[in-house]
C-alpha cells in the first residue's frame, strides 16, 4: 500500500503526520471517501467539488488546485492498482501551535489512502435493515453546517453508538427542529405513493453523492423524486425506505424504532433503484 502525504508516497507503516497537526488536536478538516469501480474512480468531480465547498465554508486555502487534486487521487490510485476499493482523501488545517487558531498552520496537510472497501453482508441488502432514531440531534445548520464534510463526526460517533447498543448499523438522526437530517454515515430516503423524498442540505443532510446519484437514476426512472421537510411520523408510514451512502450504496430499511416499513420487506422501488445503481 502506498499513501500519499504532500506530495509524496510512503509505505503503511512510515505514513505519518506531525502530532501538531491541527486535523488530530482539533478535527480541523475535511475529507472525502470515494468508490473505485472496475478500476475508475466513481463520481470523482462531484466528490472534489463538494471538497473544495467543504474547505471554502472553512476558510481553508488548499495547496492543489481541483486538476492538480484530480491528477493526485488518480496517480494515487494507478500505484495502488486497485480495480475495486476506497479511497480517502484527507486534507487538514496542517502543523500548528497547541492553540486552535488556525493562522498558526502554514500548510494543509493532504493525505490520500487508497484501500480494500469493507462491504456489508449480501443479507443486509436482499433483506433489508432496522433502524432506530437516536436521541442525540444533528447538529444545527447555524453551528456547524451539515453539508461541510468536516472531520469533526463526533456528533455522528455519538448517535452511531446509541445504533450499536440497539443493536442496529444506523440511526437517524433529527435535528434541532425535529425533523429528519440524516443517518450517522448514510442520507435517508423514504418512497411515499411512488414518489421519493429525502431531507434537503438545510433540513441537516449532507450532499451526498449517492443520494444525487439516486435522485438522478429516479429522474431517468420516470420516478418523481424531491427533497422535503420529513419527520418520523413521515418515515414510520413510508411505503418504503432506504439509506444512500459511498459504502453502503442503497441498504433498504424494513423496521424504524419497531415500526414496520411497508410490508417488512425491500420495497420495489428500492430493488429497482439498487438494480440500476449497479449496472
Ligand atoms: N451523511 C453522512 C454524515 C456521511 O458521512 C455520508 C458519507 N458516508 C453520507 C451522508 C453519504 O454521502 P455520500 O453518498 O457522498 O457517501
């Protein structure tokens, strides 16, 4: 495996940053996780754009420009000769002081990982999963922006921690108002008497590139598909649910906080979605 840091390619082992660096003490970043498919980088313009959106919203000047960036990931990736895996693509505020003020780091720091992608059991999929709402709220669209892709999930970690003591992989997340954002990791969607809704970026939900993915194969479908004020009432009368994300792709959702989703199992239109996201 070899890393790419500023430039430069490393070993696992000797792939290191400084522990002044402000994307450790402080989760001042942002990072982007991408899917290679067959050996091509899937959606990668859309990942760099949202990228360079992340680090303007932070006020983070990065050291390539979005070709140079391009031209980095895609070197990484030839000399990692990965037909299928991830890639994550780290940028951070750089080395500083001890104190947060990010004047203190001349430089971002980018890292770029390209790996083996974890997939989730064939069941999860053919069966579909259940969820829960967790009680921690995402966090406000006036604090931090939901849409930054920043490295700072503690919020998530923490609602991802109440999934696992359920004994689920995902919960979703509300926010302040009460109404749906987003899973811990994965945009939601709902179908609803054949039309798809899911939480906009101001409702609290990142820009996903799968959830755009899937608003455009609906498009291509003849589905309507629009983004919408959702609460759980919404989500527990749904015909049909299903979670979007870079590793997950489409996970249909069968049960929310012991409701049963439609008739308990994947609905169509999720089977067709999945059908056609994996051609
Ligand atoms: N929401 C959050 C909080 C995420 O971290 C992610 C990415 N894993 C998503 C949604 C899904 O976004 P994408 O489809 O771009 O991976």
């Amino acid at each position: 495996m070899k890393i790419y840091i500023n430039g430069d390619f490393f070993e696992r082992e000797n792939a290191k940053i400084s522990v002044f660096d402000h994307g450790l003490l402080y989760g001042d970043g942002i990072f982007e996780g991408i899917r290679i498919y067959q050996g091509k980088v899937f959606k990668l313009r859309e990942h760099l754009e949202r990228l360079y959106k992340s680090a303007k919203a932070i006020m983070l000047s990065l050291p390539l420009n979005f070709e140079e960036m391009e031209k980095a990931v895609l070197e990484t990736v030839k000399i990692n000769k990965k037909e299928a895996g991830y890639i994550r693509l780290i940028i951070t505020r750089g080395n500083g002081s001890l104190g947060i003020d990010p004047a203190t780091c001349r430089q971002a720091t980018v890292i770029i990982i390209v790996d083996d992608i974890q997939l989730y059991p064939a069941e999860y999929y053919e069966k579909g999963i259940k969820i829960i709402t967790a009680s921690v709220r995402r966090i406000s669209v006036d604090s931090l922006d939901p849409r930054i892709k920043s490295l700072n999930y503690l919020n998530n970690i923490l609602a991802k921690l109440e999934a696992q003591n359920a004994g689920c992989l995902e919960a979703v997340m509300l926010n302040k108002e009460g109404f749906v954002a987003e899973c811990t990791g994965d945009n939601i969607f709902i179908v609803k008497d054949d039309c798809l809704l899911t939480p906009s970026g101001s409702n609290g939900a990142l820009d996903g590139i799968t959830k755009n993915t899937v608003m455009q194969i609906a498009g291509e479908l003849g589905l309507h598909a629009n983004e919408s004020a959702l609460t759980q009432y919404d989500l527990y009368t749904a015909d049909e649910c299903f979670l979007t994300g870079t590793g997950a792709e489409i996970i249909p959702v069968i049960d929310i906080d012991g409701r049963t989703i439609g008739n308990g199992h994947p609905g169509e239109i999720t089977k067709k979605l999945i059908n056609h996201f994996n051609r």
